[in-house]
C-alpha cells in the first residue's frame, strides 16, 4: 500500500534536522538533505521532486521546512495536508522559539505524534471518512449559500414573475391589433382589386363599341 515513509523537519538556521521520523532505510535521506539544502533560502514555497520510485514533497513557511517522502503513487493532495498538518502543530507547540532551534532538538513526545499523524494519513480508511466529511460539508455550504441568494433575490423573483405576466398580456393584445390590422389591409386590397377590374371592364367595353361602330360605318 502507498504511504508516507519519511519526514524530515527543519529551518533556515540549521543544515541538520531539528528532527526526523522513518518507516524504512535508504539513501534518501541523503536526498532529502540535498532538496532541503536546495529549497532553504525559498521563502514560503511548497515544491515537489521526483527521485525513483518516490516523491519528496516540501514547505518552506516561515523560516519552517517540512519535508516527506512516500511512494510515487501517494495522493500529492494528502501529502501536502500530511505537511501542513505537522506544520501547523509545530507553530502551536514551539512558535518562534523555533527559529533558533538547535539539530534535533525536537522532544521525543512530539516526535511521536508525528509519527502517529503519519501513520494515520496512510490510514486509507480514515481518508476516505475525510473526503466523506468534506463533501457534505461542501454540500451543505452551497446549499445554504443558493438558499440566502433566493432570500436575497425573492422581491426580484417576484418582479420577474410580474413582469412575465405583463409581457404575456401585452403579447395578446399585440397578437389581436395584429389580426385586426391584416384584416383591414385585406378588406383595402380587395377594394383595390375590384376597382382595378371595373376599370379593366369598362375599357374592354369601350374597345368593343368602338370596334362594332367602325364595322358599321
């Protein structure tokens, strides 16, 4: 199962950890010395590094570095809320003490509990109750803030529900001047076509008498 392996703790004062937890054995403490070395003077950054089959993961806060190791596959997001968590237990433990904190000078309780969040985080069970936790919490908010927006928007609903039932009138009667105005332009066009063939009567039927009266003649 993929897990967190390693923790290292550290500031920008001293090259040697303040202290250090271990699930297994390896150069990679090696290595987390390396990128802790790399990112000391990275104020306030979170950085992430590849190395075979592992990840490193770090935070520079404050003057406080916290870094952990675990396999490739480990969930990125819970291993940055692995850190943070640590390190927000460190400030409410030592504050600014820990600025000029001395190489492993972390108490030997207080290492424990960090060895305990570790194990709890590669605890897949009590993540999945977290994300659990989290989605109906986030549920609930959205749902809360959808309601007070409908509370706010009430009197403009009801405007819109106002204004929905004047077009609709307006749109009938819209629909009958409309009906009414077709039937009069109708009513013009055929006047219209009756004058135009009276006129076309009268002079085909002048034409004819005054044909037969030349024949006549």
């Amino acid at each position: 199962m993929a897990g967190l392996i390693y923790t290292l703790i550290s500031n920008q004062s001293n090259a040697i950890p303040l202290g250090e937890i271990s699930f297994a054995s390896g150069n990679f403490q090696l290595m987390a010395l390396k990128i802790v070395e790399k990112c000391r003077q990275d104020i306030d950054t979170s950085k992430s590094f590849s190395y075979d089959k592992y990840m490193f993961h770090l935070s520079n806060k404050s003057g406080l570095i916290v870094l952990c190791m675990c396999d490739a596959n480990y969930s990125n997001r819970k291993a940055f809320s692995f850190i943070f968590s640590v390190r927000d237990m460190i400030f409410e433990t030592y504050g600014s003490d820990l600025q000029n904190a001395i190489a492993f000078s972390l108490k030997k309780h207080f290492i424990e509990e960090i060895k305990q969040l570790m194990i709890q985080f590669n605890s897949e069970e009590d993540d999945k109750i977290k994300i659990v936790s989290k989605n109906v919490d986030e549920v609930k908010n959205i749902m809360v803030q959808n309601l007070e927006k409908i509370i706010e928007r009430g009197e403009k609903i009801e405007l819109l529900v106002s204004k929905a039932d004047e077009l609709e009138t307006n749109a009938r009667m819209f629909k009958k001047k409309a009906v009414e105005v077709k039937r009069v332009f109708c009513w013009k066009n055929w006047k219209i076509t009756m004058i135009v063939v009276f006129i076309l009567i009268v002079i085909v039927g002048l034409i004819v008498f005054l044909a037969l009266g030349i024949k006549i003649d």
